[in-house]
C-alpha cells in the first residue's frame, strides 16, 4: 500500500479552520481508495514570526524537503507587514523547491450563480498556468535615497528561456489533454523586449504541439474577456504577475474567492509541490466558522492528482460538487452554512 507524507502547513486567520477539514477529507480519501497519509503540521507563519522573527525555521525548508506535498492554508496578519509573508514563506518555498507551475482552475460548479449572469458552467471551464518562479516577482530590485528628491526604485522582471520552454511545455501538455486551445495572454506591446521574448520562446515551443490551437492575446484584451466571452479560454498561458492577477478575477467569476484551488508544482517531482486555496487569510472573519472551505478542500484534490491517486483526486470534485448542486453555501455565496457543515457534507457524498 503507497504511504505519503504531507506537510500541513494552516498558516494564519482562517488557515487554521479550512486546512484541519480539508486534511479529514484526505485521510477519508486515502481510507476509500486504499493507500495511505502521514501528516505532519507545522505552526508558522505571521504569528511564528511574532515569536521568532521569521515565517519558519532557519531549517524550515529541509523539514519540507522530507515531505511529498505540502498542504498549505494561508499567511499573513494585520500587524505584520504585508511585504513578509511572499518573502519569507511563499515564494521561497516555491523558488527553493522549483515550483514553476502556478496551476489554477477556474471552474463554475454546480448550484453556484456567477457574477456573470448569462453565464453557466460550460461557459466558465478554464485553467491558468502561471509562471511561478520568474518574470516580475523576482524581487530583483532596490530603493535608492528614497526620502531624497532623487529618490528611486526599482524591480526588475526576469525571463529566461528555460523558464519560459518549461512552463510552455507544462502549458501545452495539459491543453492536449482538454480541449487542445491555449491563450498566451501578455504585454508585449508595450513591455517590448521582456515580454517580446516572452512571446517568442512560447511561439518556437508552440510549433512542436500542432493539435493544440495557439493564440496571443493582450492582457487588457483578456481581462475583458474573462467577463464577456470566458468560454473562449481553455488553457491561459502567462507571467507570475498577470497570472496572479488574472487568476483572482477567475474566482470572482466562479462566484467566491473562497472557491478557488491552486497547485504550486514541480513537474518532476524532484521537490514537494505546494497546494493551497487562492484567497488570503482573512484575519477579519477568523475564529467565527464562516469561512468557505471548498478552495482549500479542492486543492487537496490537486495535490492527491499530483501523486498519482487521480480516482480519490476526482472523487473529491464530484463530491464538492455535489455539495454545491444540493445548495449548501457559506456567506461568501450568500448562504448561512458553517465551514464544518460544508465540509462535512462533503465527506458524507464521498461514502456514496
């Protein structure tokens, strides 16, 4: 029987009510489908650095190394500043461990009423590759004389092509397994020589994948489109920041930030890859059992894929999707269930 150990990692404010769930749901997935998990949880975040002064352990990063996935919930507080937790947990968890894949579905489930009114779930069935380890999140930058008149800063985006071929192939691998069209959404046009490169490597890679349909589009263009035309969209292709931007607006149109997964992934499996909700950790409804569970449940999904156990990953979809068709919704949908009691519902669904 195939044992993984996960890594819990709940973080701060709702982190630590939707990742306790989300874990029940994989023990009971792993009961169902005949193999095992070993979870081990960690306490860091916003409120470790409080105590110590950092997000993790000075050896954080090799006690995640022992581990074949990490189910993360969320980091961050009102009084620790903002710029901290990408700096010191998220990104050097996903720079130290080569998670360049930044996948996030977008998925209109049943029962839930888009913001886009005319809009249904075939309509809204799309993923964003993201690249997760380059372009305009580098944090290559500094700020010089910054009280003086000629004060200045500065960031500067990376893009190298091997980053750019890996996340492409990523990219078009996963369209051929859909429905073979893929959207390179970019800003070349004003972003002449980063995002000009950008577009070039991705059209040398895209002529190796002749079944898939490629096209380009403007990140203005797409941002529209995701409100009036998002049935377009198969496979988005585009840069850590656009994704990261462009992946919020998917969960809106879904119907809740709260609903939304996200996989940050090593293809290769050299590394952990990293799992977790898209939303934050909303410190400001925390403790009150409101908080939407489904996104962080879904990514638990992700990762069980991830490992191979695609049976249990797809019955943990059905399952929440079930959930949402009977109507049971959190505040955030406008309804008055508990974290609990969704989460429990879908549990119950995955007996049947």
């Amino acid at each position: 029987m195939k044992e993984y150990k996960i890594a819990a990692v709940p973080g701060d404010g709702i982190g630590n009510e939707i990742v306790p769930p989300g874990l029940q749901i994989l023990h009971k997935s792993a009961d169902k489908f005949n193999f095992k998990i070993q979870v081990d949880k960690f306490d860091w975040g916003a409120g470790y650095y409080k105590k110590h002064g950092d997000f993790m352990p000075s050896d954080g990063l090799d006690i995640l190394n022992g581990y074949d996935a990490i189910y993360f919930g969320a980091v961050g507080l009102p009084d620790v500043d903002d710029t901290l937790p990408a700096m010191m947990y998220t990104f050097k968890v996903r720079t130290h461990f080569k998670q360049y894949i930044n996948l996030r579905p977008v998925k209109l489930l049943p029962g839930i009423e888009s913001p886009l009114r005319k809009k249904g779930e075939d309509e809204i069935d799309f993923v964003i590759i993201r690249e997760n380890n380059e372009g305009e999140f580098v944090q290559n930058g500094k700020i010089i004389h910054p009280d003086e008149p000629h004060g200045l800063a500065t960031d500067t985006s990376v893009f190298t092509r091997k980053g750019i071929e890996q996340v492409t192939h990523y990219a078009f691998k996963l369209a051929q397994t859909r429905k073979k069209r893929l959207t390179n959404v970019t800003k070349s046009n004003t972003l002449i020589n980063s995002l000009a490169y950008w577009d070039r490597v991705i059209g040398e890679v895209a002529v190796q994948y002749p079944d898939v349909d490629y096209n380009k589009m403007y990140v203005d263009n797409a941002s529209a489109s995701f409100v009036l035309r998002p049935e377009i969209f198969d496979v988005i292709l585009t840069t850590n920041m656009i994704g990261d931007i462009l992946s919020d607006l998917g969960g809106a149109i879904m119907g809740s930030l709260g609903l939304g997964p996200s996989g940050n992934i090593n293809p290769e499996k050299e590394y952990p890859s990293m799992f977790e909700p898209i939303h934050g950790s909303a410190p400001d409804i925390a403790g009150q059992n409101v908080a939407n569970p489904i996104g962080t449940i879904w990514s638990g999904a992700l990762l069980l894929d991830h490992l191979g156990e695609k049976d249990a990953a797809s019955a943990i979809v059905n399952s929440i999707k079930k959930t949402t068709a009977a109507g049971l919704k959190t505040r955030d949908l406008g309804g008055d269930a508990t974290t609990v009691q969704v989460a429990e519902m879908i549990m119950e669904n995955m007996e049947e």
